[in-house]
C-alpha cells in the first residue's frame, strides 16, 4: 500500500480549489475569489513585448536562467521599492518567484521545522495557510484590531512561546480583512521583533492599490536588523497569469530562499520575466497601475453603498483604503459556512470565515471580493446576500 | 538570531549554481551543463503562436488558471505519452509543473517524512538528490550495470530496509551516465516493485531524444497497480526557458500532488502553458524533435570519436543512444574533483561524478555534455581533457 507523507493530515486540500470552482460557473455571481479585473488586462501591450522579447532575445526567453532571475528585472523591482515603500535596495537583494503564493512556500521551508510556531494575523491569508501547513508547523493567531496587531498581545505571545521561527503578516489592505496597519502600530511591531529577533515575512500584494489617503511605510523599510523579508508580486498590478513574484530580504536570508528555489524549480520561466520587463520598457506600469485605482475605488464603493443599503444594520463591515476585499461580520449566531449553500442557491457566493482562522472559529464572517465584478452584478449579490442574512436573523 | 529549518544542514547549496557561473563565462569550453543547443530553439515560431495566444485568448494567457494546467496541453500530453510511451492515460491524469524538476520536489513532498528512505540508482540525478534533501530524506544507492538498476541488488535492499517510501529512476539515457535500462530488467524492477508496493517516480526527460535503436517502453506503461509517477518536460523537446513539465499518476495519487501544487505556487504561468499549446497546433513538434535527435547524434559521434582519438585507453566512458550526456571512469587513483582545477586553467569544465552520489563516493568518473557545443570546440576541448587525464595517469 503507497504510504504518503506526514504533511497530509495536515494538509486537507483545499478551500481555493473549491473557489476556483465555483468561480468557473457562469451563472455564479462569485465574490468569492481574488481576480483581478480582466477587462483591465493589458493584452494589446503585453502581446507588443512579447513580440519585442522574442525578436531582440529570442534565445534567452527560450534558454535557462539563473537561479534568481532576470537581472533587469530584479533592477526594475529594486527601483520600484524604493519608489512605492521607501525600501532601500538592490537586485541583489531580490528573488524573483513563480507568483508570491511561492515566496510563502518557500518562507516556510526556509525557517520551519515540524512543530515550529508560526504567528500571524487573526484572521490571515487561506492560501499562506495552506503553504504553511505543509512544513507541519504550528499556528498561533495575534489578536488584531482596525489598527492591524495589537502590541501588547504580539508581545505577551513573544514572552511565553518557544520557538517562534516566524510572524507572516499583510500590514496593508488585509487579506480578508482589507484593514491596514496604523503607522504608530507598525513601529510597535518592529520594535518588538528587533527585541526578540523573530523574522517577519512581510507579505505586500495589495499596497499599491491605494484609492484615498497616503502609503504606510513598508516594515521592511522600518528594518534595522535584516529581519523582514518583503514578498511582492506583479499579479495584481499587472497580469497574474505570467506568475511573477518576489522576494526582497537581506543576502543572509535570501540565499536560504535562493538554495530552496534552486531544488524547487530551478527558475521562474525566463520568457514571462523578460516579457514583464520588456512591458514596463516599453509603457508606463504606473499609469496602468492607476487606472486599477480607479476602477477598484469605484467597485468598492459600490459595494459598501448596495451593503448600507440592503444589509440589515446588525451586520458590520470593513471600510478598506485599498486592495480587494472587505470582511463581513453577522451576528454570532449565524454561521457563514452553514449560510453559504442558501447564498448559492440565489446565485451569489463569499468565502466563509473560518477558512482564514488556522486554528478555527469565527464562522460568523466572511469575505467578499469587490475588484471583478461589474456595477449590475455588485448590487444585485449584494442585495441578494441581504435578503439571505435577513432571512436568517432571529 | 535568526534560526533556520534543520533542512539546511543537508541542504548545501549548490553544484547546479556553481555549475550555472561555469556556463556564464564564454571562454570556457564547458561540457559540465545539460542546456540544450540554443540554436534549434524554434524562437520565430514560438513568436508566432505567442502572438495568436494573445490575439484569440489573450485574458485567459493574462488570468489565473486552474491548479491542474490548462486542458488542451494536458490533452496533447496525454496523446503524446499514449504515441511515445505506449501509456494508456488521459488528460485528468496529468498535472502540468514548472519543469519537471518541481514534479521532483512535489514527489518528495508527497511521500517523504523526515528520515524515510528513497532508493536511486547509483550514480543519479544531482538536482533530483538536491530536491528530495529538501525534505531530510535517507538516501540508498541502487548498484546500476549497462543495463540499468540490477534486481538482485534492488531486492536484498527491498527486503531488509524499513522505511523505503519512494523509488526514484531514470531508464532513458539516464543523468549521469547516458544508459538506457534493457527490456529484461524493466519487467523485473516491476515485479519487485509490484510485489513490495512502492511508488516510482519515473523520470523521462530525455526519452524522445533517442538517435538508433527501438524505443522501450516506459516502467508506466508496465504498471498495472498505480504505483508509477511519470514525470515529463518540454525542455528538451521544445524549450527549457518556458518551465512546462509534467506529472502522469493514478487519480489518488495525483490529488497529493495537485495539493502540493496548490500551497507551492497555484498553478504554473497561464502564458507559457498556452503559448507552447499553441506551438503544437501550428507546428509540427515531432519534426521539431527529428532535427534535435539529428543534431544530438551528430555530437554523440563526435564527442565520442574525440575522447577515442584523445583519451588515453585506460580511460571508460558510456555509449548513449540517446540524450544528453556521457560517463567517464577514470583510474581508480584520479580524483575527477582534484583534476577540475587543471581543467578549468584550460578552459575545459565537466561536473565530477561524486555530485552524483547521495551518499558520496566514486571520486573517479565525470559527466560529460554534448548537446550545446559545435563539433570544433567538442574536439578541443576533449583534446585538452585527454592531456589533462594524460598527466595524471601514473
């Protein structure tokens, strides 16, 4: 009888397959996922540097590369954390990743041995989660507030935890929550992982899809000791079909990532590489990065409005600055999970909560997605989702 | 101070890196790589169907996709192992990864726990042996002949070892050494593997690069209980620079993988997936494999007729059929490491055999490459090799 890894008690697979899933019906309408807005893709220019790619260098698309990646690349990405987050570095520091989805991968190769603890935010990612969990660590959930994690509770879990290897956090625009962190907090943050000496993955795919009010400095950029490493990722600011992640720590660090990489997969494709920065040669990233803006403020928006309106005033949720998502709270007697199969039955699907808690609970919540869907479809799930919830006060 | 994953103390970095920066320099004349000839690279057609991707399909090329791969590849896949391997399957038995060489660290990931056991031909592939360390495995040497793993070894070690979680083998043109398994041992690795269960990754990334004789069939074409992984690419047939290779399992099987995918990366780029899709629908990729096989033959001769003319006679070396690379064996009392430096000053570069052995050892023989270099700078560079061998020879 075949006999499989330790990792898979685990590792039951698989909330986002069954959002993939339930995203691919076209009847569906799905605030489930985390696309990004298809009809913003820059197919025309994308196709235009491709073209380019291949005829000015044709054979290093089609060749192996190196380990870490396309050097011109690694410099664009350099150039543009210091630009966006005031992060002071170089390509050097950079390694590029099939996605960020594989810098959380890696992070936890890098640093966890089974039964390592894991800090995070409470709620967090689902798909860091799943990275994690096959390195079999365990997870310790930090309080959090609308101001991000709360000091004093970080702290009390720092003096009375053994092996701590790890804190993964989303300090802006929050996956589910879309909250980010306060300034003043994020300094208390840093302060209390230079005293303990814990490395910080500091995980950034949303941040510069800021709609109103000014950039937080990234953690990495508040980094004296080489602590944080810093994973981004041109998935939603340009396609996420090309899989193009990063990430930037210091040299230390990052040759344990390079070493995993190297076993892993050898490299990222060396034609979506050249072709992500032979597009950013050619046209401005930033102008489109704004039009993103433009579109996601004004779905978000919509979405908060058609909530106020038809969600009874019970329920509370998330304003966020930015990035893709809110998070719902029902009152705690409703359980999301158990709601969802009466919301797909009217045609409208979220994620439940209790997918974002590693350890569990907090099934009265849920997510929702604002970026892919059109004004029309936005109101009617809304209202759609109220109706449900209405239906299930007492 | 930061605390690494015990993973490190087995995973030291890096004969690929060190072999990558041999490559870089122009003036070397390196046999030490696996790259494919650069020139048969089909740029302009690969041009061609990126620019009908993204004119028929452009946002799906731009758009996350599912986990598994893009179907139509996996179709053409599964068509193409049905033509080549005789293996009956369909495209649900496929899952599309970044190389094979992630199908590597996936086949650790699924099946191996600190401290199991995974049995490899003696010598094997290194940057399998770097993948599978990732996961802190016990590794044990299969002794190999011409004719490919030898039963009555494999099972006195079946039959006395704990543990043993996984089987790892490459019958076509085997990395390092170029051998080709016989018909007769196919069928008795199989029935010992039947007969103790344990799952096979069969590594075939060379297969279709076969230059005489008739093409044998794959262990997964013989497996009759679901024991053997298939793992394919398209890096030596089409392009490396793309990062498409293959798993082929049984459904149970290939969930774990799948789940392993998931938490790694999500899937692998959209782009690259359909864009060699594509390939195939506008070209003829067996016509493309017919000139590879042409030319690869053409410097197996005369790599081989070089080292026969250079190479004093108490030097061995492999005949492939097939593939990419040759063995050397050298006198016992020459170390192939120590002898590299004397190389290198002459510009000459091969990987020492020791790299190939989990467990060390076998100081004596090399690896030689013959598929990147024209035929004049083959002959020098086996002309230099045989002078360096020459004074070492007591």
């Amino acid at each position: 009888m075949v006999r499989y890894a330790k990792r898979f008690e685990q590792l039951t697979s698989t909330d986002i397959a069954d959002l993939l899933a339930l995203i691919a019906k076209p009847d569906i309408i799905s605030f489930a996922g985390g696309l990004p807005a298809k009809e913003l893709f820059p197919v025309e220019d994308l196709k235009q540097a491709g073209i380019a790619v291949m005829d000015e260098m044709g054979v290093a698309a089609c060749q192996y590369g190196s380990t870490d990646g396309v050097l011109p690349l690694r410099e664009k990405i350099a150039a543009r954390m210091k630009a966006k987050n005031n992060i002071d570095t170089t390509a050097e520091n950079i390694l590029i990743t099939s996605g960020s989805q594989q810098g959380l991968d890696f992070a936890a190769r890098v640093f966890i041995d089974e039964g390592d603890v894991i800090l995070v935010e409470s709620p967090t990612y689902l798909g860091a989660i799943n990275a994690f969990k096959a390195c079999e660590p365990k997870f310790i959930e930090v309080p959090t507030d609308d101001d991000g994690m709360i000091p004093e509770e970080l702290e009390k879990i720092l003096a009375t935890t053994e092996n701590i290897k790890m804190i993964y956090v989303i300090p802006d625009f929050q996956n589910p929550t879309g909250r980010t962190w306060s300034l003043e907090r994020r300094h208390a943050f840093m302060k209390l992982v230079n005293e303990y000496e814990i490395p910080v993955m500091e995980d950034n795919p949303y941040g510069e899809l800021r709609f109103e009010n000014e950039n937080m400095p990234a953690l990495k950029s508040l980094d004296t000791k080489g602590l944080v490493a810093f994973l981004g990722t041109f998935s939603k600011i340009m396609v996420p079909g090309f899989r193009l992640g990063w990430v930037c720590a210091d040299k230390e660090m990052l040759d344990r990532f390079n070493t995993i990489k190297q076993g892993a997969d050898l490299q990222t494709a060396s034609l979506t590489q050249l072709q992500a920065d032979k597009f950013m040669d050619m046209y401005d990233l930033d102008a489109h990065v704004a039009k993103i803006q433009e579109v996601y403020k004004h779905r978000r928006d919509v979405m908060l409005a058609a909530m106020k309106e038809y969600f009874p005033e019970e329920v509370k949720f998330t304003y966020p600055d930015g990035g893709l998502f809110t998070w719902v709270e029902l009152p705690d007697y409703i359980s999301s999970r158990e709601m969802a199969p009466q919301c797909i039955a009217k045609k409208v699907a979220y994620v439940p909560g209790a997918s974002f808690f590693p350890n569990g609970g907090k099934d009265n919540c849920f997510r929702m997605n604002y970026s892919c869907m059109p004004d029309d479809k936005i109101i009617e799930g809304v209202k759609a989702l109220g109706e449900v919830i209405k239906a299930n006060l007492k």
